[in-house]
C-alpha cells in the first residue's frame, strides 16, 4: 500500500483539477498519491458549494480564469501558491480518518517541514470553542485565505499560510491544498520542504512511500479527458 509521489507538473485550471478527479476515481487498490503542480494561467478556484456569482463579484478581473473544484472549502488564489493534491484509494486506513482529523494531521506535517526550516507557525484554534457560531461577513464570498478555519496553518501574527479542501467518494479521498509563496522568505526551499512534507504523510497516515514500476498505469486518460470537459464546461462552473 504505498504512497507515490508523482512528477511535478504544470497545466491550465481544467487540467489540473481534472487529474486531482481522475486520481480520486481511478486509482489501483491500496494506492495513495501526491503531486504537486504549477498553474499555466492566472486561476481562482472556488468550493463546490460556492455560488458564482459571488466568486466573480470577488474576483472581477476578466483575465483570470475561474474553475470551481470538486472539494469543498473556500476562494482560492494560485497566482502566487504551491498548490498539492493528495488521493487515497478508500481500501487504505486513511481513507476513513474523519475530515477534522485528517486536516489536522496533514497540516501538522507542514508545520514540521516549515519549522525545519525554522519557519514558526501555529494552527487556528476551533472557531466553535464554547459552542458559540464564529463571526463571519454573510454578505462577503468565503476566501480561503481571507478566513481561515479551524486547523489552517498561520504564522505567530495570524496570517494564513496554508489551507485545503476534501472530498470523499465511494473510491475514495481527495485533499486539495494550497501554500500562500508570500508568507513565507523569499529564501525558502520549497524542494526541501516538499520532501518533508511528504515523509510526514507517509509517516503519520502509515502509507510508506513507494513506487511503480509505470506510473502511467495510474493517469486514465480518456477520464482525465471527461473531467477536463467538465470542469471547462459553462454548465460546471455556473453550476451554483
């Protein structure tokens, strides 16, 4: 049951949540993987439940691409993020940890790999402490990055640093997460930190890191094909 890092990629805002989708669907039994991408136009991606109305309110420039994502969660800026995806197949444990629990652990891993290269930081606290319903703008779009939640990464000042989204399928897990690049020094190695960050996936969800003898057999590429037609597609995006 490994984990299997995937080659870094590049693609537009359809491409790449339409192999984040492909993974979800159809990877191998007792398989895990990660990939890390890069974004060849300027994106926003938004939560499955948002309404596109307010995403375009938000964001009224014409030359960013909207794409609304399979997980949930809130407005996502990746003109300036390293963003990651995380799939398990729902055979492995992990697959079933709760969502609260499994935010908390992933983003625990990137606080070890941020603290390695001694950069501190801290976990929001629950936004429900006392039974009491947080404070939110009910007027404003939910941004990502504007309002953290419960288990986001931020810095000691309060400033988000990282966030992510799920989905659970019948196949299985599907986490979405994105690193804000300007909280964080220009010095930073992102190559250091994705290695440990990855080790601490493997490690605290126990999915050792392995790998295969053809990646391909793990890129379906008539599905990446179908999900990319959706996820480009007017009805997908206005969809809410």
């Amino acid at each position: 049951m490994p984990l299997i890092i995937l080659p870094n990629a590049f693609g537009d805002a359809a491409t790449n949540m339409a192999v984040d989708a492909s993974l979800l669907y159809t990877l191998p039994k007792g398989i895990a993987a990660f990939r890390h991408y890069g974004w060849t136009e300027p994106a926003i991606t938004f939560g499955y439940t948002q309404r596109i109305a307010e995403v375009q309110t938000a964001f009224p420039d014409e030359d960013l691409r909207l794409c609304r994502r399979l997980t949930g969660g809130g407005i996502v800026d990746h003109r300036n993020d390293w963003t990651y995806a995380l799939a398990i197949q729902s055979d492995l444990p992990a697959a079933n940890t709760s969502a609260t629990e499994l935010y908390a652990t992933l983003h625990g891993c990137i606080q070890q790999a941020l603290d390695e290269q001694l950069i501190k930081s801290q976990l929001a606290p629950c936004q429900r402490a006392c039974g009491q319903t947080p404070k939110k703008n009910s007027t404003a779009p939910d941004q990502c990055f504007v309002h953290p939640t419960t288990d986001d990464v931020l810095r000691l000042d309060g400033t988000k640093i990282a966030g992510a989204a799920m989905k659970r399928a019948r196949e299985g897990l599907l986490i979405q997460g994105s690193i804000d690049r300007g909280t964080l020094p220009e010095n930073f190695d992102f190559n250091t930190f994705a290695t440990t960050f990855q080790q601490g996936i493997a490690r605290e969800l126990a999915i050792p890191i392995g790998t295969t003898e053809d990646l391909r057999t793990l890129f379906d590429g008539p599905r990446i094909q179908q999900e990319r037609e959706r996820f480009q597609s007017t009805a997908w995006l206005q969809k809410r």
